[in-house]
C-alpha cells in the first residue's frame, strides 16, 4: 500500500521564483476576481475583516504546509501527508476533497474565462461552453508538456494579471479616498455569523499555495524552496486582497460590487472599473480576468494530476494514473484523466454554490493538512506546535458556516469516499 521507491520520480526543475509564481498564478484568479464580491454579498464592509480573517488561516495552513512538505517533497500534498503520519483513512479524504473541491474549481474557472472573453469581444453567451472547454483543452496540453514550459506559460499569465490589478488600484484610489468614509461606513453592518461565514469564501481564495506543496517532488531544494515560496505568496496575496477590497469598496461602495456578480457575466471588478474609468479602464481588467482565470485553470490542472498520480501509486485511484511520460516531465495519463472531467463538469455549476462547495471541501483538505503537522517529529519540524492548532481548530470552525446544505452534502461525500477506500483496500488486500 507504499509507494515504492522504484516508482518513476518526476525530474526537481522548480526554484523558488518559480514555485512562488505558480502559488500566485493558483491564488490570485477566481478569488480576487469573484469571491471579494461573493463575500461582499454576505458581510457587506466587513468583508475586509473576512480578507484578514481568511489571511491568517491561510498563513497557519501555509506554515504547516511547508514544513510537511520540505520533510515530504513528493507529489500529492495533503493525501500524502495523510498516509505518512496518519492513517490511510485520513490520507485518502484528503486527496478525495481536494479532488472533488478543486475540479469543481477549475471547471468554474473555465467559464469564467469563457464569460470574460466574450463579454470584452461582444460575443454571444451561446459560445461559453465551447470556449470554456477549448481552454480546458489548451490548459491541459500546455500541462502534459512538461513543469518547466507550464512554468513559462505561468509567468508570463501571472504578471499579466498583476499588472491589471495594480491598475485597478490606482483608478480607484482618488475616488476611494474621496468616498472611502461614506462607502466603508458603517464597518459591521453585519452579523458575527455572516462575517465567518464570508471567512470561510474568502480562505479558499488564498488557497492555492497548495498547489506548491502538491508539486513538491518537482522543487529543486524543497526544504528550503518550498517554505519560502509559500511564505512569499500568502503575504503578497493578502496585501494584493486587502488593497483591492478597501478601494473596490472606497470607490463605489459594497452594494454595487456585491451585486456585480450575479448582474453580469464580467468580472465584478470589471464592473467597478467601468464605473470608476469608463471602458478603457473595464476592458483593462477584463484582459487581466482572463489571465487569471487561465493561470487558475492551468494550475489546477497541475495540482490535480499530481494528487492523482499518487493515488494512482497507492491504488486508490486506478494504476495507469501513476504513469509519468517519456522524459518524466508529466503524469500523462492522470492530466488527460483530469482534463476530461474538469470538461465534463464544464457543462454545471452555479459560480456561488461551487465556491461555498470548494469552501467547506477545501477546509476539511487542510483541517487533515494541520492534523498531520502535528504529528511532525521535533527534528523536522520548522515552526511552533501552536501554529497546527490554530490551523486545525480554524479550518474545523469555518468549514461549517458555510451553507448547511452544503456542508451536509459534503459529508455525505465524505462517507461515500471513505466506503469506496474501504472496500478498494479490503479488494487489494485479497488480490
């Protein structure tokens, strides 16, 4: 039920610049482009309080990410963190949630690149679907290339998307400091719940530093490359989040940004921009929505395959998973694998339910990611055994102010996942 050590490994071709810039192309996407207004929606101008309350959950998921992964560096995350200093059990749920959280994900992020392109060319809404899964086929074929070209393509996305947002900041600054006291007031116009509850949204917008740790077979030096990365990307994304919230918020107020998001197919600080600059500033963040959400896809579909390819190695997924290319560059198998289904899921999903969904999934991924650093031994560990607690009891805390719906029906995949576990091992045990 190991991996042995004859298992093909993937070649170390990642630094730290480039493990940071694949954290930030992973974080800076759907979350600061749509969730800021989803939790806007819910703790009207607190949701800037929300930012620093996701931040520092993210921050002790992150610290305890990178000491599991510097001491761990293969691909798989959290599920193989589960495996090595918990129980099967606790491993297979990890890779379960991330799986089903982050394919939903990525399917959302393919049409939201979809919906953006075409609302920037005037096109018909009857092309989202199309464009959506040609992306998906794009993203995926850039992936089976190889860590070091879909590195390349990362930055060169990332920066594009930087470079909008920065803009974004600067055109909403002077009417922000103008308006910001009428428009950021009254500051707790909402209840503790929807406050946590808009936590809870916004942690998953910094969550893909993850993805880091998933591809920690790939880093040169991983226990130096890794935590470094990880650290770099949560502070630079929580500035960025912080940043934008108050002056989106400053320069025309919660209300119009909450409901940006179910008035139009644009990106909600599209609509801020638009009302802020006119459409020259719009189409400026519409170019910089669209590089977000491919390098989201892009990075999920990383993630995802790796994930997959050591479920594939454990059999807990099917074996041909595990199957890497001929130069070693790529899981093959699992990418296309997960190429198909983000395709698939492509054809669902409402922006708001599949967030709140990948919310409660993705905390219960890292509740697990906590519990396994505290078992870390005092030799491998890198930072105080208080962080884990604070990372573990927040995660469990959040996760269940999400909707009840959907926490429940989480649950009940929770089940289903761990009776397939059940009776996959007790069929591999016979065989």
């Amino acid at each position: 039920m190991s991996v042995t050590n004859s298992s093909p490994q993937l070649k170390r071709e990642l630094g730290v610049f480039g493990a940071t810039l694949m954290g930030l192309g992973s974080i800076v996407g759907t979350g600061v482009f749509v969730s800021i207004s989803i939790a806007s929606g819910i703790a009207g101008t607190a949701v800037i309080l929300a930012v620093a309350i996701g931040a520092i959950v993210a921050t002790c998921n992150g610290l305890n990410s990178a000491q599991l992964a510097a001491n761990h560096p293969v691909s798989g995350g959290s599920y193989e963190y589960g495996y090595k200093y918990l129980t099967p059990a606790f491993g297979f749920t990890a890779g379960w949630m991330f799986l089903v959280a982050k394919t939903a994900s990525a399917a959302t992020a393919a049409l939201g690149f979809a919906g953006y392109l075409l609302n920037l060319l005037g096109g018909s809404s009857d092309w989202v679907i199309p464009i959506a899964v040609l992306a998906v086929v794009i993203m995926t074929l850039v992936v089976l290339s190889g860590i070091k070209r879909s590195n390349l393509t990362n930055i060169v996305i990332v920066l594009v998307t930087l470079l909008s947002l920065a803009f974004f900041i600067l055109a909403c600054l002077p009417r922000a400091v103008e308006q910001g006291v009428n428009n950021l007031t009254p500051f707790f116009s909402s209840s503790p719940g929807a406050v946590l509850h808009a936590s809870a949204l916004m942690f998953v917008a910094y969550t893909g530093y993850g993805r880091i740790a998933t591809m920690g077979e790939e880093a040169r030096f991983p226990r130096e490359t890794i935590p470094k990365a990880m650290i770099v990307c949560l502070f630079v994304t929580m500035l960025l989040y912080m940043t934008v919230a108050t002056v989106g918020i400053g320069a025309v107020g919660v209300e119009t940004l909450a409901n940006a998001t179910g008035q139009t197919k644009a990106a909600p600080l599209e609509v801020v921009a638009r009302t802020v600059g006119g459409t020259g500033a719009a189409v400026v963040l519409a170019i910089g929505a669209i590089t977000a959400m491919l390098g989201v896809l892009l990075n999920l579909i990383l993630g995802l395959s790796r994930v997959l390819l050591a479920m594939g190695r454990r059999a807990d997924a099917p074996k041909f998973l595990a199957h890497l290319n001929r130069e070693q560059t790529a899981p093959d198998w699992a990418v296309i694998f997960v190429g198909i289904a983000i395709a698939l899921l492509v054809l669902l999903g409402n922006v708001k339910t599949t967030w709140s969904f990948s919310a409660f999934s993705v905390l219960i991924y890292y509740a697990i990611t906590n519990f396994a650093a505290l078992r870390l031994p005092a030799s491998e560990r890198l930072y105080p055994v208080w962080i884990g607690w604070i990372g573990l009891l927040s995660c469990l805390f959040l996760a269940f102010w999400v909707d009840s719906a959907i926490w429940q029906v989480g649950l009940g995949l929770i089940v289903a996942g761990l009776i397939w576990h059940q009776i996959r091992r007790s069929l591999f045990q016979q065989n």
